[in-house]
C-alpha cells in the first residue's frame, strides 16, 4: 500500500481446491482457486490488493465479493481464518440454511468454505474491533454467498458484490453511509432473510441487483407518449379498486385507465 512505509509480504492468501466447483454468475470455476484479501473481499483470476472501497458496479475486470471492502491491518491486532468443509456438521448447517432461505430448491450442500476477518483493526486506527464473514456453499448446480456480520467499528466502506463488466451486481443498503457501522450499524442489525446480521444470495444464475428479468415487449419510442392498452391476464386490485387493463407511460408511474372492472 503505497502510503505506509512496511513493505505487506503477504497481503492474501490463495486457496486451490480441484475437486469442488463454484458456479458463480454462469461461469464455473471447476479448479476453484480464491484469494483471501486482507481488506475485506474475496477474489477468483487473481489477488487484489485494493484498500479503497469503490461503488458497485465497477465496470471492470473481475470477479469481486467484498463482504466489507476497507483498509484493514491484522498487523497489530485481528487474525484472518479461512477454511474448507466437505463433511462435518457445518454442510449440515449450510444445507439447513440455504434450504430456509431458498426454499423449493431441494438443496444439499457439498463443499463449503468460510473466511474470517475477526477482530481487525483499521489501518491507522490500530485498537479498532471488526468481525466479518464469508460463507460461500456450493452443492450440484447451485451456489450461495452468506454475508455475516459481527461487531463493527466505524469506518467507511462497501459490501455486495461484482462481476466482470458488471454483469451481475449488489451493494448492500447502507454502504458508504454513516448508518452502516458503528453499534448501530445497518449491516448487523439488517438483512435480506430475517436473520439480523446476515445477508444471503444466489450466485449460480445472479441477479441485476434488485432487478426483475428485464424482457418483454417493448413501447414505442416516443416523447411524452404511452403504450398502447395492455390487457392484463389476471386483475389487479390498487386500494381497492380492480383493474383488467394498464398502460405503460414514460414516467416513473402507471396510467390506469379511469374505468374499473
């Protein structure tokens, strides 16, 4: 890091596992190699040294899960864990928790692995506390990325997720924002399945962030206008009035039409 004056001879750490695969985002990392960076995020084609947390998307040249992308220094304080599982209690675990969270799914777990920033510091901040997690589970042709949050000290950062040219990408509510550390820090007291502290995702087929599969028929390209009368295929009740056809404007809205059924 450029503007510290110690040489880090071991900024990461690389982990090869040739008999699991990760399918991340439709690209299969069939000899799956991860690197465990020191500033908080996990990588596939190579380490990344990067201390500066950058907004999601990225628009770049690889494969990212910053679980909690800041300057951290383990030097003095903190240790970083990383560990494989293909038996014991934790694909137990795994499987239990991906199946409550996904549900209809049928999955069993096969191969997880866990990274730990635990108790960390922030560098120049040398006493500070941080504890983050990773989990990544992986089982036929399913993967998941658990997002765990301990105790966090206040600092600014990011957290979610990136791919390659951004195809694929989330930032979890509250990063770069004062609210996300600190006691009352929105990443351990929130999340995305009802288990404060953890915010889990599917990563095998991605999502565009909060997005819906964006497809369809499109309107026609004009100023001001509107679609053409979509008759909608079931009702749609809006505050107590039932509606069979919409239209589809070029605002942020719906135009109704006035007649309900």
């Amino acid at each position: 890091k450029k503007h510290r004056n110690f040489t880090c001879t071991k900024p990461m750490w690389k982990i090869t596992n040739t008999d699991y695969k990760l399918i991340a985002h439709n690209l299969k990392y069939r000899k799956l190699i991860i690197y465990v960076n020191q500033n908080g995020h996990l990588t596939f084609n190579g380490a990344f040294s990067s201390y500066s947390p950058q907004r999601f998307p990225m628009y770049g040249t690889r494969d990212i899960i910053a679980v909690f992308w800041t300057d951290l220094d383990n030097r003095v304080n903190g240790e970083i864990y990383y560990n494989q599982y293909t038996s014991s209690s934790v694909l137990q675990q795994a499987t239990q928790d991906i199946n409550r969270y996904f549900p209809g799914l049928n999955f069993n777990a096969n191969w997880v692995f866990v990274a730990t920033w635990y108790e960390v510091a922030y560098y120049p901040t040398t006493g500070t506390r941080t504890t983050i997690q990773a989990v990544l589970i992986s089982g036929g042709q399913y993967s998941f990325v658990l997002m765990n949050y301990g105790i966090i000290a206040l600092t600014t950062h990011n957290a979610g997720y990136d791919t390659e040219n951004s195809t694929h990408h989330f930032t979890i509510p509250g990063s770069f924002s004062n609210n996300a550390t600190g006691i009352y820090s929105a990443f351990r007291l929130g999340s995305n399945v009802n288990v404060p502290g953890r915010w889990a995702f599917r990563i095998d087929l991605g999502s565009r962030g909060p997005l819906y599969p964006i497809a369809g028929t499109t309107s026609p390209r004009l100023d001001d206008g509107s679609s053409p009368l979509i008759p909608l295929q079931r009702p749609f009740v809006y505050f107590g009035r039932s509606y069979s056809q919409i239209y589809v404007c070029g605002l942020l809205s719906n135009h109704w039409n006035s007649k309900s059924t």
